[in-house]
C-alpha cells in the first residue's frame, strides 16, 4: 500500500538549470590520486601518534619525586606539570583541528586518527625539530601555538 502511494507522489522536478548547457566537459571525473594519502592509515597513525608522544615524554621536564619533598620541590613540581600540560593541550588543540573541550571536560574528536599528512607528520615533524634543537620546553609550547595560531585555532 505505501509502495502504491509513493507511486502516486512523483512529483517532475522543474530544471534548475534550464539555460545553462552543462556538457560533458562541466563533469568531473578525474580520481586526483592525491586523495588516497589523506585517507585513513591506522598503522602509519599509530606509528607517528605514539613516536611522537615517547619523544615528547623522554624530553620534556620531570617532577622530582624523591620522598620527602618539600614545599618548594612540591611548588616547582607543579609549575613543571602545569607547563607540560599546557604543550600537551597545544598540541592536542592542533591535532583535533581546533576543537576545544567542552565545558564537562570532553572533546569529541580523537588526535590518534587525524589527518596523516596535514596534521601528524606535522606536528611530528614540530617534536622531531625541537628534539633536534636541544628540547627547550617553551619553543615546543610557541612552536604548537603558533601553529594554532597560523590554523586560526587561537585568536
């Protein structure tokens, strides 16, 4: 019976380019092969995600954690955390492509997965630099934020 309906309701699409000769030369059919290394590749993702994370971990710097500490040592084992945490959300704001968290803590977006060659080889690539420029924590930070800046993720 709705079958018999839907029969019933076809309805004729007037032409909305009537005008307009829309040859064959207007159709693109060109498969740009460009396409394929920007779709999914798990194992590269993976590969570069987690590089990239250990680099980041071995060089950045760590907390003294030698019992007891005192309220200085506490002091500046915050700060170090504290600044580490903000490189950790500039990056994590570039490889979401500006996607902030929400106002219950949660994004929506995994960077494991992004965009291979527009996002994680470069932001690889930024972990890789600054490793080979001697592992200045800030010029990770601004070299992150700058980034996100260019990309128009922070105003």
């Amino acid at each position: 019976m709705l079958s018999e309906k839907i029969k019933q309701k076809v309805t004729i699409q007037p032409s909305l380019f009537e005008s307009i000769d829309l040859g064959e030369e207007d159709l693109d059919t060109a498969f740009e092969k460009e396409v394929l290394n920007t779709t999914a590749d798990p194992e590269k993702s993976h590969r570069l995600y987690y590089t990239m994370m250990m680099t980041m971990r071995a060089n950045l710097p760590k907390t003294n954690n030698k019992k007891p500490i005192t309220a200085e040592q506490e002091k500046k084992n915050k700060e170090i955390r504290d600044f580490n945490q903000k490189i950790y959300a500039e990056k994590s704001l570039f490889l979401n492509r500006g996607k902030e968290k929400d106002n219950r803590g949660i994004r929506g977006s995994d960077e494991r997965q992004t965009y291979i060659p527009n996002f994680l080889t470069v932001a690889y690539d930024v972990v890789h630099r600054w490793v080979s420029e001697g592992s200045d924590p800030y010029e990770l930070f601004f070299a992150f934020y700058e980034l996100n800046k260019e990309k128009g993720y922070r105003h």
